[in-house]
C-alpha cells in the first residue's frame, strides 16, 4: 500500500504548479524572470534542459535567507553564550573583547577588529561536543527573541525565499545553503525552517577533533577556525563538497560575489539572485555603506551580468516567515 | 505521461527485493548479518527502524570497493603523469623523488617516505584546473591497464560490493564514499562505478584556488594538501560534510578504524563491515604485515564489537566487477 500512495502522490504533485509557486512575490519582473528560468531548464523539450542531477540551487544565509541586523544573529548567539559561561566560571573573561562581548558591548567588541571577533568566537564556539553545542544553540532559539522585532530568530526567515526553495525543489533542484555563517549553527535550524538537511548545509566551520577516549566516541569543538565560507571560499568549497557548478545562485552581500560570478559564468543557462535591502519600513535598508551585508560589487556588475536584483521593497508582498 | 511512467516503476520496483539483492556473495554469516541489519532498520514495526533520512551508509574505497595492489591507483596514474608532463618539460623532475616516481620505480619513492610522495603527488596533481585535471584522469583510464589483471583499473571494482551499494540504496539508504584517496580522481569514475554521485564523495583534497581572471572563472588545483581523509580524518570529515553519524560503515584498513569505531558507536543498531583480503588467488591476501591497506587494530578489536569481518576468499563467489 506504501507504494501505490506514493504513486499517487507522484501523480498529483505536478499539478501544484498550477498554483503560483511564489505567492509572497508581488508580480514583478524579478518573479517572471525566476519563473521563466525555471520553466525553461526544466522544459524537457527546450534546449536549455538541464538534467535533475545538474539541477544545483545555492544560497547564501544571512541576509538572503533570514534577517542579519543589527548583527548577525549567531553573534548575538555567541555574547549571550559567553555571558552565560562567564556566570559559572568569570575567569573566562581574560581579554577587554571578551569582557565587552558578555556584557552585549556589541560596539567594543567590532573596534577589536578580527582578532576580537575570533577570541569570541573561540570562547563561545568550542570546548563541548558538537551535539552538546548544537543543544545550546537550540535552546537559545527557543527562549530568545530579537531586539527590534521581538520574533523568535528562526521566524525571521524571508517567506518569499522559503517559497522559492520550496518552488526550486518541487521542480527537481537540490538546495543548498553556502554562507559565511557556522555550520555547526546553522545545521540547528535549517531543516525546519528551510527544508534543508544537514548534508545540504556548508558554512564557516572550526577545528573539531576526533575523542575515542569517552564511552562513546564523540567530535568535539576545538579552538582555531578551519575553514571560512565567505568570498573565493564559497566556489571552493562549492567545488569541494558538491563538486558541480551550480546553475542557480541566491546572495545579497559581496561576500556572495564570487558564488554568483562563478555559478553564472558556466554554460547555459544560469541564473545569479541577489536580494536588495531595500526596505526600512518593514525590515532594513542597507548596501554600499552598511558593515553588515555591503553591498558594492553586485550592484555595479551584477545587473550586466544578467542577474535579477530582488527590491525588496516593491518584489516581496510579505517578509517575515513568522509575522504577516 | 511521466508522472505515470514513475508511478509505474515506484509499484514495482520494491518486488526486486524478492530476488537475491547480493547474488555474487556465497550464503555466509557474513551475507546474513549484513541482510538481516537491513531488514532490521527498514521494517517500520520493528523496534530498531531508522528513517531514511538517518540511513547513511560511508565506505572507503581503495581496498574496499576497488583492489589497491600493488599500490593504490592513484599513484600509479600520477607516475604515469609526471612521466607525460617531463615529456614536455624535463625540468619538472627536479628531485630525485620526482626522477624515480617517473621512471616508475616505485621502490625509490617510497623510500623517500613522506615527503617524497607529497613531491609527487603535488607535481602530478595540481597546476590546472580541476575540469583539466579530470579529463586527464578519465583519459587515463580509458587507455591504461592493470600490470597483474591486465583489465581497466575501473573494472577491478569489487561486484559484491557494488551490489551491496545497490541493495542499500534499494532500501532507502544513501551511499557515501569516504576515502583517502583524491576527491577529485575518486569522482571521475564513481558514478559510473558505483552509482555514487559527487556530492556523495568524500576524500582527500589538495589546495585550490579561485581564478577568475579567466573569461571563464574557474577552480584551479593548486599545491598542497589541504586535508587528508584519513583516519581520525574520516569521522571528522563526514561530521563536517554530512553532519550525521551513519549507520553503517565499510573499510579494509587501520585507516578506517576511527570511522568504524564512531558509526557503530551511535545509539541504536550499527554496523561495521571489514573486508578481509584473504583470496591470493583471485585477488591479493594481505593483513598485518601489508604496508599498502594494513590491517591490525580492526581484526583485534572488530569482532568484540561485531564488526562483520568479510572472508573475501570464502564469502565472495566472484571478485572483479570486469571478469566473472
């Protein structure tokens, strides 16, 4: 019986195309220039076909995917943990960007410039398993909320791109995030809130060591940061991990330049997505000048290059995944 | 049409498993502990069912899925590789490392130990593009033949282990290969060999770099390795790329200890297979002494934690996927 309601469901679900496959999109000439991609590489009697298995689709995090102001919310993630070891153990707090980051000195901890960041990043990030920091990172989505819009963070993810990975799968793409962000983060959230599974996620990792000498052998967190998913780091490790070209790129900052550049200069057809914050009423409006998410290069070379520039503004009928 | 064809294929498809789902292994424990696991996890009444999600399966390769004597492949092609590139440009073999390993005398090179193979493997691997350097596997090993069995090196796949492959597939699992070997040679011929896609590859990889001077931006191979898929390296490698713990694992070698060692570690039912090269007739028989696939701390400690120990001259009533 398994297999005939599978068969069924086979039958029926190509008739959800009937439907607008991207509902929070206003009509604009981004959503038809999405739509006619789609439709054309996936026309098995088009010449810009594409096969299933060459049907990659990758997308940046933060700021594409979900909110990324003030912060990017795994930092705020990172100060709320490191206040939170802090409470068991002060000594933890050994340097002035330790102390300013428990103390949510957000400002203080940025004028540390990189090495800040990374005595951060090391002190929050490492020293437990990576089940055990994964069960941090899910408790502190369930009781904390964001400080401007007072959503939970995982209900900050754009619903027009949540439909778009949906609409992309429907029509026989594999969807991956690529992103800067932590991977180890990110694997937290990412299958609930995008459809994504853990295999499907790249990102920014650490080192993590191999401990036999537990009961049960576990991966733990180590210092040092292995390997950063931002700029050139994208294609590489797109390259690496999947080990195809994708034809679809989704971004919204210049550390997605390279993935989108990369992933369009292939042959056929390609698609390259960026979304423009363009909205201070309903989320933000940022590019050239922000800190967080700048944007200079995909506005410059982006549009020559063929690639649709989301205003989010006028595109997106609705924002937030948790609130209308 | 299409909609119906798939329904079609997904009715009749579960009817294979009536047939023997591993014909080239003779009727032994060994055949019988791997089915009855499968069994085990894809009956959704039984106590130990596993999702398909959860149902990962990693494999090494050399040794495991392909022979390895009398030295993994991938160095015979790159020997044969910097043999070709001296043709052109006899300067490249500045080191006597480099002069021997392209006169094919594998004895000097080895001598040479670590660092004459990372000579080795850099002159021959890297300074071209992955698309390049991939061609030259695939050229490779359309025209050259193995010194014993005189077959194409991609047909001393081992059938039994292919259809293993196959069958877990068959019962909603996903295949891995998690290798020492080079990730990019590896996914020249998997899928062809194995059923293995890209993404689904794990190995170990050289430095590359993201040239987009080109008109056409590519990844290119650079020197260096950047990350060995070896040992401890296993279990890391496949945390960072899958993010699950599998439930099944397969290896030949020490160097695959840690990866069994971890998968069958995990909660729930677990289970590890090592292939026992015991058939010099048919194949090679090597173990503890072998300095290529050396297998010591699997046959001490595997069978206490009931690993299947696969007796490759009594459990496999054929060997090489290219002869019966």
């Amino acid at each position: 019986m398994k297999s005939l309601a599978f068969s069924a469901l086979a039958f029926v679900l190509p008739m959800a195309s009937w439907a607008d496959p991207l509902p929070s999109w206003t009509d604009s000439a981004s959503k038809q220039q999405i739509i006619a991609f789609v439709d054309s590489v996936t026309d098995p009697s088009g010449e810009n076909y594409v096969t299933p298995a060459e049907r990659i689709a990758v997308f940046d995090n933060d700021g594409t995917l979900w909110a990324e102001q003030p912060v990017y919310f795994q930092f705020i993630f990172a100060m709320d943990r490191l206040a939170e070891l802090a409470e068991k153990d002060p000594s933890i707090l050994s340097t002035p960007a330790l102390k300013a980051a428990a103390e949510g000195d957000l400002q203080t901890v940025l004028e540390g410039g990189h090495d800040a960041l990374i005595e951060v990043v090391n002190a929050s990030h490492s020293g437990s398993s990576v089940e055990e920091f994964q069960s941090e990172v899910a408790e502190w989505l369930n009781t904390t909320r964001h400080p401007v819009t007072d959503l939970p963070y995982d209900q900050m993810t754009y619903q027009p791109m949540v439909e778009l990975l949906r609409y992309l799968r429907d029509e026989g793409f594999k969807t991956y995030i690529v992103s800067g962000g932590g991977l180890h983060f990110m694997r937290v959230f990412a299958q609930e809130a995008y459809g994504i599974p853990p295999e499907q996620i790249l990102g920014t990792y650490g080192e993590t060591v191999y401990d036999s000498s537990a009961d049960t052998p576990v991966i733990n967190k180590a210092p040092g940061i292995a390997f950063i998913d931002d700029k050139e780091g994208k294609p590489i490790n797109i390259e690496r991990t999947i080990g195809k070209r994708p034809i679809l790129a989704g971004g919204n900052s210049d550390g997605d330049f390279a993935m989108l550049e990369w992933t369009t200069a292939g042959d056929g057809p390609r698609l390259g997505v960026l979304v423009h914050h363009t909205d201070a009423d309903r989320e933000w409006a940022y590019d050239r000048e922000s800190p967080i998410g700048r944007l200079v290069d995909g506005l410059d070379k982006g549009p020559d290059m063929g690639w649709v520039i989301v205003d989010m503004a006028n595109d997106w009928s609705r924002i937030y995944t948790g609130a209308n």
